[in-house]
C-alpha cells in the first residue's frame, strides 16, 4: 500500500529483518518530504523499470476493509485447482516480508527478492519514494519475470491513491466487505470510506462485491455508472446460501447454478469471501473448469480463525483449543459473532491486543457478551502496540490485564474445570508475533 497521508517518515518497526529490512531502511530514508496524493512517483519509478505493470497475466485486483486476504486465498485456490501458475501479492505479512510475494505459486525467495529490490533502488536513482511503492513495484517486476496464467493483487489501504492502483486493465475487480478503519486515511463515513475504496474501479472492467451496507452499495453503483464498469453485486447479481443440510453452499448467477463445498476457512462470513471468489472469476471472461470451483475446500490463509497447533497450543491443558484470529476493526468484531454462539459448548477465553490507531471499543464491543474472560495484551515486540491499559479501559473494565501472551496462558493453564477454548485476536501485527511463538511457517 501507499502511505499517502502525512510527511512524516514511518518507522519500519520489527516485521522487516534480514537482508530483506536493510535494504528497506535504506529505501526508507527516500520517503517524500511532502505527499503529493498521486500515484506519479511509482509510475515514474515503473517507466523507469520498462512498465513491469504492463506484462502480467490476467489480474484480479481486490480492494475492500475486511476479507481481502481470504478472498485472495480462495482466488489462489481456484486457480491453482484449475492447474494455473499462479501470482499472488499480498499485505501485510506475518512472520516473513518473502509472504507478500507468491511468484507462480511459490513464495520469493529472500535472494531473489533481495536482488530486485538493490535493481529498483539502483533504477530509482535516490529520488522520493515510499517503501510500500517500492514493494508494489517489486512485485510488479517479479511477476513479470515469471511465466503465470493468473496474477491476483490485493490493495493495501484504500484504493484510489493506493500503490496497486497503477493497474490500468485488470480482468476483474473484486471489492470485499467494506466497513469503518482507517479513518484518518481515509474519511469518517462509511460512504466516504467506499469511495476510496471504490477508486480501483475502471472503464469496462467487471466490479464484483459481496453484501455491503446500503451506503456503501450507493457509493460502488454510481462510481461503476461514471466509469462505465458492470457491477455485480450479491443478491441481485449473483446468489449463495447455505444446502438445507449445511453441508454445501448453492451458487448462482446468470451463466448458472453451481454446487459448491463448504470453504476451508472458518466462520460464515468466509462463505461471502468464497463466493465473492467465484463471482469475480466467473465475471473476468476467464475459462475455470466446474471441477476447479471446489478449490475453496483446500484454501489456506493464517490468522483468519486459524486453529494453533504448535508450541504455543501445546501450554494449555489437554483438550483445549487455541484459535488466532488477525481482526481489528469492528467489522472484524461482528464477523466473529457466529462463529463464538457455535463455541457457546465450552469456557472461550479471549486474549486480545491492537494496534495503537484502532477502534478497541468497537471491535470489543460484539465479543465481551460471549467471553468468560477477556486478558489485554501487548507484546514487547508487536509493532504499535496499544498498552494494556488502554485495552482494558476499551472494555469498560470487562478486561483484565495479561500482561502478555505468555503470562495470560499460563494463568489460564491453571485453572480446573472442562475443555475451553482460547481466542486470541485483535491485531495482524500480533498475529504474527504469535504464530511466529507457534512455529508457523509459510508455505
């Protein structure tokens, strides 16, 4: 994503190491000194390099506030049952910046990764430039450089000014779950928030998106009307439910019906960003075999309602489960309802921790009813933690503090009584700190 708000240089934080993160705070010391809300210094920056952008495969390209992620995963996996090479750009990582590149369906290797970025800050000359258009651009030239059948490109923050946006004639947009953060990017509606979001629609490109709130649907349809782009929209465009067995989901729109498998991610909202997967593909004039649509039963994307084998799961007591979930904002609070009434059969225990610009109240505020307890965390190293204090002070004194994750488990190892459950949610920064405690590793 492009960071186009203030002129103040960010800190890299901890998530950039390695060879990778020296190179990058060398290019970080580039940033603007003034933000000029354009796109003018990637396309620079890209003519420069011979227009990587414009030598891709098809592209889908995915904007939205909540799903994006796990609606690039379930694109990835269709196409990769269908027996497509596949690229994948992403943001942000957990553990590794090599996540964000997925180059023909293997993650970059820190060699070559470390190569391209010395060839775009040699080619970018010392002239002003952010670390988040250098990574778009590194994406841009690797995918360029490898032979693939599809490249799906999720946007960073927004849309209209956001790095990806130099896409000129993707094969589809898809536009996921829009709803409040990242306010002071973006604006403090819900219509204005769209409209950001709504910046990567383009001229005859078909625009998929899932439910969305009336004033976001307002938004989305007069910004498809003025750029002459047809908008397909759940519900009216495209259909999906639930088998009356639960068992299957049953798409629909106007090229047919199609039974699907249940999606491999957790929780009912993931069947929108399934279905939001097939509707774009569907739309894009790209050929998918029927068989390939099963794809969304084998997805893989961490920290969206992942279940915690590893170290970490291994300090609670036999029997209980710990789930990690890398929501923040209060969408991401609401989507979580349905899946905590269906643990209502066991003690769920919530350790949450945010980031320092979120909405702590209102991302708490759909959970706590469905809590035993709630510990507020902050890890040493999460990058922007919000302290502990102020978690607690969000949840109206429900929470108490952990101080940390590994504190907070082990009281709760102490305790007796039957299996529970432990959520521990809040933030993508925390997330990766914790599956990196895990053991997690990405493939």
């Amino acid at each position: 994503m492009t960071d186009t708000s203030s002129p103040r240089k960010p800190a890299l934080g901890a998530e950039f190491t390695g060879r990778t993160g020296t190179v990058l705070e060398r290019l970080n010391r580039l940033y603007p000194a003034l933000i000029d809300l354009s796109l003018g210094r990637l396309e620079t920056l890209l003519a420069k390099l011979g227009h990587p952008e414009q030598h891709l495969p098809p592209v889908i390209h995915v904007a939205g506030t909540n799903g994006k992620g796990s609606t690039c995963a379930n694109l990835r996996a269709i196409g990769e049952a269908v027996g497509w090479r596949v690229h994948v750009m992403s943001s942000p990582h957990l553990v590794d910046v090599t996540e964000r590149f997925r180059v023909a369906g293997k993650l970059v290797s820190e060699e070559e990764l470390v190569s391209t970025l010395e060839e775009i800050e040699q080619v970018n000359g010392g002239e002003p430039i952010t670390v988040f258009e250098v990574l778009t651009a590194a994406g841009f030239l690797l995918f360029s450089r490898h032979p693939a059948e599809l490249a799906i490109i999720e946007v960073g923050l927004g849309g209209r000014f956001d790095a990806t946006n130099v896409l000129a004639r993707p094969a589809a947009c898809a536009i996921t779950a829009i709803s409040m953060d990242h306010e002071a990017f973006l604006g403090s509606t819900l219509a204005a928030i769209a409209g950001e979001k709504a910046g990567i629609i383009k001229p005859d490109v078909p625009v998929v998106t899932g439910r969305q709130p009336q004033a976001v649907q307002n938004v989305l349809a007069i910004e498809a009307d003025v750029k002459g782009a047809p908008l397909l929209m759940r519900d009216r465009d495209w259909e999906l439910t639930r088998s009356a067995d639960g068992l299957s989901l049953l798409y629909k729109d106007a090229k047919g019906a199609l039974t699907l498998p249940l999606p491999a991610l957790t929780g009912t909202h993931q069947d929108d960003n399934a279905g939001l997967a097939v509707a774009t593909l569907r739309a894009s004039g790209l050929t998918v075999p029927d068989s390939a649509w099963a794809g969304i039963a084998h997805t893989r994307w961490p920290a969206r309602l992942q279940k915690l084998e590893g170290a970490l799961a291994a300090q609670l007591p036999s029997g209980w489960e710990l789930w990690l979930d890398g929501g923040h904002n209060p969408g991401a609070g609401e989507a979580l309802v349905p899946v905590l009434e269906q643990w209502s059969d066991r003690p769920l225990h919530i350790l949450v921790g945010m980031k320092q610009t979120k909405d702590a109240s209102g991302f708490l505020a759909p959970l706590l009813a469905h809590a035993t307890s709630v510990y507020a965390v902050a890890e040493p190293d999460q990058h922007l933690a919000l302290p502990v204090e102020a978690i607690v002070e969000a949840s109206h004194g429900r929470a108490q503090s952990g101080p940390d994750i590994a504190t907070a488990l082990a009281n709760l190892s102490g305790r007796e009584g039957k299996a529970a459950r432990v959520l521990i949610c809040g933030s993508l920064y925390l997330a990766g700190v914790v599956l990196k405690k895990d053991g997690w590793r990405a493939e």
